[in-house]
C-alpha cells in the first residue's frame, strides 16, 4: 500500500486507489499522514479537521471517523497483521512506515540530495522526489490547518523545484528544465525563486528574448498583485540581460572581502531539515526594500544558534555585503544583558566605524546603524535576545538585509517579523546526533540502551551533546553506564552538567527572567502529577482566578518553559518538569508546598465528582464538602464533555491518587478513585483500574475507614472479573458484603452480590450465581435502586440464556429494555438489546437479531463504548455468515477482534475467535475453524475464564 497527500489525499492497494469515504474521513487519515507512528491527541485531531466550527459531539463523530478508517485499512492489510491504526494515550497513532507516505517519502529524498557529494546524484534524487508530485496537495480535503498545510507543502515544492533547478545548471542541463518551471511559474506567478531559474536558464540556452520576456511578465504581475518591484536577484538578473548577447558573464569576484564577525556553524550540525528550509523560504521570498526578519524561539538548549548560523552561512552569497552577529547576552551566566547601545557600538565597529566617530547618544547610533545598512545586501545575526524593546533599536528600517533573530522568548510583539518556533530533535535525528559525537563506535550494539539516553535528555540537543560528550571522552564507559548514571541521580539535570554548563543552568537564566507571579505558576506547575494542565488546575495550584492563571501560563509558553500540544493544555519538557520540581522543594516552604497540592487534589476529586456524575446515574458514595474557596471546574455539560476531561486528565487523576496516598491524604485517594473507575472501565483500562484501587485501598486501611475501604475493594473487585481473574473478584467481594454487613449499608451488600453474580458465572458455578442475584435484586428493590435492579435483571437474563432457558432470559432483557428507557441509562439499554439479540439467534429468529444487533451497535457508537460495539459487531457477523456470506462475516469479525485487542478486552477476543471458528465451519473450512477454536481456548484459560473454556473445548471435540 502507498498514502499520497501531494495531490488527492489517497490510499493505493495493489496500485488502485481505495475509497476513504467522507470529506472529514479523509481529513482525519491527511492529518494522522503528517506524523506516522506518533500519538496524534483526539483533541488536535478535533482542532486540526473542524476547527471552530467543531460541534458539541465532535468526539463521538471522531470516534466514528476512526471506526470506519480502520475498516478501510483493515480491508488492505494481511489478516494476521497488526491494526494499523490504533488508540493510544488519549489519541490515535496510524502505524505505518513513513516511506509508505508520499510526503515523507519526498523529504527524505530531498534530503538525501541536498547532502550528495555529486550534482549529478542530486539531481536524480530531486528529480525522484519531485516525481512523487501528482497534483495540487490535499487536494480533496478542506479546513483551516489543511490549508496553511497546503500553502506550506506549496512553498517545499517550489523550494524543491528551485533547488532541482540549481543542481541541473550545475552539470550544464539547465534548458532541460525549461517547460517545467515555465509551467511552474504560470501556476505561481509570483515565486521569484521560480523566475530567476527560469530566465537563466533560457539566458544559458541563447534564449535571450524569452527570458526578457518572462522578466517583463513576471514584473508586471508583481506591480499588479503587491504593489512593489521585483526583488534584488531578479532585477539583477535583469540588468545583465540587458547588458549582455545571450552569454552568461562570470560573476563579480570583490577586491575586498565583505565585513564579517559571524561565527562558524558547528560540523554536527543534524537535522532540522524543515525548519532550514522554512528559514531559506523566508530570505528567498524578500520584498525588495523591505527588510526580512526572522525571530527563531524555542526553550533553553533546543539548538536556535546553532540553526540560525547554518542557515546564516547557506545564505552568504544572498548576502554579499556584510556578515554580522552579536550576542545580546539575554541568558548569559557571566554577564548582564547587552544594551542596544553596546550592541550597536559592536555592530558598527564591525562595519568600518572607527571608534572615534561613534555616536555617544543611542539614538544617533540607530540613525548611524539604518543609514549603514539601507545600502547593504546585510545578514545580521541577533542571538540570545530578551524582549523586543531591545531589539527594536537595532533593526534596519528600511533596504535588503536579513535579520535573523534567536530568544527563548515567543517576541510576539516584534511586527513584521516571521516567527519559526524550534522543538527538541525527533528520535530519528536525536539518535544521529548522539552518534556523532559520542562516535559511531560507542553507540554500536546497544540500540536499546541508546533509545533511553535519548528519552531520558528528552531529545533536547544541549542535553543531548553533554552526554553523548561525556560518553566520548570516557572511554572505559559504555552506553548502559552512561544510561544507569542518567537513572541513579534523583533527577537527570544532575548528570547532564558540565562545568558550569547544563540544562538547569540554562533553564535557571530563563527561570530570572520571570516575573515572582510567573515564577511562582512555574514552580508549582511541577507538582502536576502528570504530562499537562489545564488554566483550572493552574488556578488551584496558585489559588488565582482562571483568567490570571490562564495569563500566566501564556507567558510561560511566550518564555518557552511550557507549550502546548493543544489548545489550553499546557506541558513542559520532561527535563524542564525535573527543574520546576526541585524549584518546589528548594522555594517553596513545606506548608506552602502542601497547601498548593491539597488545592491540587481538590480540584482533580471535584472535577472527577462532576465529570463522572454526568455518564452514570450511580449516586456517590461521599458528598463534597461546601468550601468558598473550592477551586474553579471547567464547564462539563454533558456525556461527550465529560469524557473528554477523562480523557484529558487520566494522567493526573492516576498521579494524584498516587501522591495523595503518599502524602497522607487517603481520603483524596479512594473518593478520586470513586470517581474515575467508571470512566477506567468504559475505556477498558483495567490495568490503570486495578493499580488505583490498590493504592486506595492502602491508603485507606492506613486511616482505618472502613467505608472508604468497603468502597475500593468493591470496585477492585469488578476490575479483577473484567481482567479475567475471578477467584480474587470472589474473595474481594466477599470481602465487601462481609464490611457492608458490619456498617449496616444495604446498598454496598447489593453491589456485591449483585458483582459476585457476575464473578460465578464466569466460573460457571450458576448455582451460586442465581442465588448471589436473587438477593441482589431484593435488596436494590428494597432500597429503590433503579439502575441497580436492572443490572441484576440484565444478569440474570443472562445467568437464564447460559442454561438454556430462552424464554425467561427474552423476557427479563424485554423488561431491562423497558426500564432503561424509562431511566435513561443508554448503557444498561446497549445490554439489555445485546441479551434480546442473542436469545432471538439461539432460538432461530435471525431477522430480530439483526435489528436488535445493529440497534445496539449505533447507540454503542453514540454513547462512545466501543466494547459494545465490538460485541454487537461480532454478532452481526455470525448472522453474516449465516446469511452465507463468509468473507463478509470474516470481514466483521476481525474488525471487532482488532477493536477488542486495542482495548485489552481478552474474553471480548475470546468470544470473537469463538464467531470466526463457528463462521469457518459453517463453511467447512476446518482448518480456519479450529485455529480459531484454539486461539479461544487459549485465551478463555489465560484468563480463567471457565464458561468460554467449556465452549471452545466442545467446539474443537465437534470437529474431531
């Protein structure tokens, strides 16, 4: 298979184009094209296909999106082959190698021939590149990211074409190109880049005529579009047509070498191949007279000068009057910030200004400096810069020159200046960084050992160079020592130091410059147990209203301490969370510490309190108490809102309950826990489940609460079943009916009898089932639990169809339906549809079971429960293949297989493979049949799972 987004967004199987559906699926499947193999957020998806026009059910039509996509891609790929798109960490991540991407596929040969020894190879490389180019990008796709998208993948192709251009003139072939870029430049008339390769290379083909033809086009489109001239290159070009007969002249050799301070680039320089590419863009599409600015930003270390000079010494030649650079000393450790005045008293000095005629008045020496340079062809480098009052005096007013500036700070007031924000390296180039330094030598057979250096210095390439110089130097040491150092400090900015050089020195110059209120939201930001935080948490944490806290998380992403993946989620470098953490410890006094973080706490447990009271109708076992000074909660509505804060904040509701147990703070524990299992388990995280209610439950018995503690060991209980282990689900609620009992809390003794039901069926022990329900339903009853009492019912009809007693079993998911319609519980109702439809196909009723069925897999699609769906999915499948359709049932049944191994449901898997076996010899396909009969068996005994044990053995002694 090969994806195309350079033209149609496209999926090609065996060379022909597959159908992708909708506008918006298409859509989701460009935006996950952009980054393979990466978790791309559900909530950047949302941003990046609807904007602000997304609706209020945006994440179930995601969701939806996403269900069908995988179909899409399940129906090319191998049946035994892994899904190719799957859900990870809040997002989706599409699995598949980026050379199975048109887009990575063209950069990557780009980049290849950018760094050939021979033109003629560079030329075969661009060319092949290029060659990927079907049409105009994302052709068939709309929305706002799209199209900066499309406009952005314009400038690479025409940058690509440029340089494709260059290389062919080289080897003396530059009329080769002319149709193309004739075409090229009909399609964008305003590229100059394009012009000037074009004309030259008609001026190299004695084509003169033509090309002052084309100058003349070109310049009239320009005067008619902008208002302006062309730009210095291509009325340059122009004079020398003028003055020539078609021969091309030499070039200007100067007696005199230009003015120059700039410092050499680095000979590891790696990567940024993009960001490189964006910075040429932006020289090579100047407005004449008009100066270019570039302000490079990005967090302390992340590589701005290094990538300003590289980029300042490809443009020398663009550049032919002077080379200049000064370091504005903005973070600097051994000296204060350099004064515009000290800054213009190097730069001129620089440009031939002898001492005795500086300007003592800054004002003169800004008159001084814009007259010096409006007559220059200047590249001015302006590095470590603070803030844009001191760099307002030092910019040119008015002529060609390039400025180009780095600053840890976002200088969003700097007008007209374009802004390139710098991340930490991808793994990729993180890993050929490290190799070349530490040598090739080092780093040969510990490729694993390698991936967590690189993870532990978070790609940032200041960390990055100090280990891989370390590892260097110390020829005794081995990738897995320096890896144990790296793990033995309590934080790694220990060990990544060296002298007074290192990530904490770095960050603390950026920490200085920080206001004591941005200081403060810096240093708290670290107690957040998880990746991120919303404005809500900051405003807990700094006890602040959510506006202020919003401002000041603003300026830390301006100060590039923080950033955001998203919109209002703010997250740090893992390196930089370190720094703001042993801040807390070093700043913060211990009351003051502890204050902040029972803030913290309270907001996750009433944000879980809100959020979960809005998709389950369960009462809480605890009431919140009144506080006027309660933190702020986000405005949850709804069922869609609510989970997506679960979503958003898992990690940190999973860190708070960690912390809050460590800390003393149990009661924070088990009500927070209270909260998040039904969300855990409408997500299938059954490991996050069952690790939550575990620490609960320590921290519960260390206060001696014995209802707390009822509460956490009854939800462990339903988390142990869910996994599969239902001895420790017994004994767990046993344990819960025997603490119900001794506090005299009937609810609690319904739960788990009602929960232990459930557990012996899996066990097949119905008996003790039946008996374990019957007095679940008379206590629910008792006490008017609606929802409860239906949750029996569903498993007693369940409990009825395992013995054969189909018309009790229709009969109790009739009156389940029934009552949650009438209560509104949508979830109850998927189950209860899912129990009519398994009664009406065991008693021969397929046309009822296909309605009940698809019933329930629109409303598990609706509600967001895949699970469901995945069960009603399965079922339409084994209807399929009684219809006598195998490939389609097949069809089916993988695709609930794939849903259900991407949510860890290994008895959900278990029935599936249970389907396909059934299908398979329905059809006589033996062989299928029993692989899959087996795959069951295995399955139901990893997690002993008696009930599917028997039936997958019965079907394979039907087979022999």
């Amino acid at each position: 298979m090969f994806f195309r987004v350079l033209g149609p967004v496209e999926l090609l199987a065996r060379g022909r184009p597959v159908d992708l559906g909708p506008q918006r699926q298409r859509a989701l499947l460009a935006v996950l094209l952009f980054s393979p193999r990466r978790v791309v957020p559900a909530a950047t998806l949302i941003d990046r296909i609807w904007g602000a026009s997304a609706p209020a059910s945006v994440r179930n039509t995601l969701y939806s999106y996403v269900t069908r996509l995988r179909r899409v891609l399940e129906g090319v790929s191998a049946s035994d082959s892994p899904p190719l798109l799957v859900s990870r960490g809040g997002g989706y991540v599409l699995d598949v190698d980026p050379e199975l991407v048109d887009l990575h596929r063209f950069r990557a040969l780009l980049g290849q021939a950018r760094q050939a020894d021979a033109d003629d190879a560079s030329v075969q490389l661009s060319g092949e590149a290029l060659g990927l180019w079907t049409d105009n990008p994302l052709a068939n796709v709309s929305g706002d990211w799209l199209a900066g998208q499309r406009e952005a993948l314009c400038m690479e192709q025409l940058s690509a074409i440029a340089e494709h251009a260059d290389a062919l003139a080289r080897l003396g072939r530059g009329a080769e190109l002319v149709p193309e870029l004739a075409a090229t430049l009909e399609a964008h008339p305003l590229s100059e880049p394009i012009a000037v390769r074009l004309i030259r290379a008609l001026r190299g083909g004695g084509r003169r005529a033509e090309a002052l033809a084309y100058f003349a086009r070109t310049r009239a489109r320009i005067a008619d579009e902008l208002g302006a001239e062309p730009g210095a290159e291509l009325r340059s070009l122009h004079l020398e047509l003028l003055r020539d007969d078609a021969e091309p002249r030499p070039p200007v050799r100067r007696e005199d070498p230009p003015p120059t301070n700039l410092p050499s680039t680095t000979g590891d320089f790696t990567g940024r191949a993009g960001e490189l590419a964006a910075l040429l863009a932006y020289a090579n599409h100047a407005t004449p007279g008009v100066p270019t600015v570039v302000a490079v930003n990005g967090l302390a270390g992340v590589g701005k000068t290094s990538l300003a000079l590289h980029a300042a010494h490809r443009l020398l030649d663009q550049f032919p009057d002077a080379h200049l650079f000064v370091d504005l000393c903005g973070h600097t450790a051994d000296r204060g910030v350099l004064s515009a005045e000290e800054a213009l008293d190097t730069l001129l000095r620089c440009l031939g200004v002898p001492a005795a005629e500086m300007p003592a008045r800054l004002d003169e020496r800004v008159a001084l400096w814009r007259t010096q340079l409006h007559r220059r062809r200047a590249l001015v480098v302006l590095d470590n810069a603070v803030t844009v009052e001191q760099l307002q005096p030092l910019l040119p007013s008015s002529g060609d020159a390039l400025v180009l500036i780095t600053s840890r700070q976002r200088l969003i007031g700097l007008a007209g200046a374009q802004s390139l924000s710098l991340d930490p390296f991808t793994e990729t180039d993180a890993a050929r960084f490290f190799e070349r330094i530490a040598g090739r030598d080092r780093v040969q057979g510990e490729i694993d050992a390698v991936s967590e250096v690189l993870a532990l210095c978070g790609y940032l390439p200041l960390a990055l160079r100090i280990a891989a110089a370390r590892l260097h130097h110390r020829q005794t040491w081995t990738v897995a020592h320096l890896l144990a150092r790296l793990r033995d400090q309590s934080t790694p900015l220990a060990e990544l130091a060296y002298g007074d050089r290192g990530v904490a020195a770095s960050l603390h110059l950026s920490y200085t410059h920080l206001s004591p209120d941005q200081q403060r939201m810096f240093r708290l930001s670290g107690l957040v147990p998880g990746n991120d935080l919303d404005a809500y948490a900051g405003a807990a944490l700094v006890e602040r209203k959510v506006p202020e806290a919003r401002k000041l998380l603003e300026d830390l992403v301006d100060a590039n301490l923080l950033h955001q993946q998203h919109p209002d989620r703010y997250r740090a470098h893992d390196l930089v969370r370190d720094y703001a953490r042993h801040l807390t410890d070093a700043e913060e006094t211990p009351d003051g510490k502890r204050h902040a973080f029972g803030r913290l706490l309270d907001f996750y447990r009433r944000g879980a309190y809100l959020a979960n009271g809005r998709i389950t109708t369960r009462p809480a076992p605890f009431d919140l108490p009144d506080d006027d000074r309660a933190p702020t909660l986000p405005d949850v509505r709804d069922r869609a809102g609510a989970l997506a804060w679960f979503d958003q904040e898992r990690a940190n509701l999973i860190g708070a309950v960690r912390l809050a147990a460590t800390a003393g703070w149990p009661e924070y524990a088990w009500q927070i826990t209270s909260r998040l299992w039904y969300f855990l388990d409408l997500r299938w995280y059954t490991d996050d489940w069952i690790a939550t209610q575990r620490v609960a439950i320590g921290a519960t018995q260390a206060s001696g609460d014995l209802n707390a503690e009822s509460i956490a060991r009854y939800s462990l209980g339903i988390a142990y079943r869910r996994s599969g282990r239902y001895r420790e689900s017994i004994d767990e609620l046993r344990h819960v009916r025997a603490l119900g009992a001794e506090l005299g809390n009937e609810r609690r003794q319904a739960d788990a009898l009602n929960s232990l039901g459930a557990a012996y069926m899996h066990i097949a022990d119905y008996a003790e089932a039946h008996e374990s329900l019957r007095q679940a339903r008379a206590l629910y009853h008792r006490i008017g639990d609606d929802d409860g009492e239906t949750m029996v019912i569903l498993n007693l009809g369940e409990r009825a169809m395992r013995t054969g007693e189909y018309a009790a079993a229709a009969e109790l998911g009739c009156e389940a339906v029934d009552r949650s319609l009438r209560t509104g519980a949508a979830h109850l109702r998927v189950d209860a549809l899912l129990t009519l439809a398994e009664v009406r196909f065991q008693t021969g009723e397929p046309k009822a079971a296909l309605a009940h069925y698809r019933d329930a897999a629109t409303l598990a699609l609706e509600i967001g429960n895949p699970g469901l769906e995945a069960r009603a999915v399965n079922g339409i499948a084994r209807l399929t293949s009684a219809a006598g359709d195998l490939a389609g049932a097949v069809a089916g049944h993988l695709r609930a297989l794939a849903q259900l191994r991407e949510l860890g449901d290994l008895a959900g898997q278990a029935e599936v493979c249970l389907g396909m076996g059934d299908s398979y010899r329905a059809h006589s396909a033996t062989p299928e049949a029993e692989q899959h009969y087996r795959q069951a068996l295995a399955l139901a005994r990893q997690i002993r799972y008696r009930h599917l044990e028997t039936r997958a053995e019965a079907c394979l002694a039907a087979l022999a």
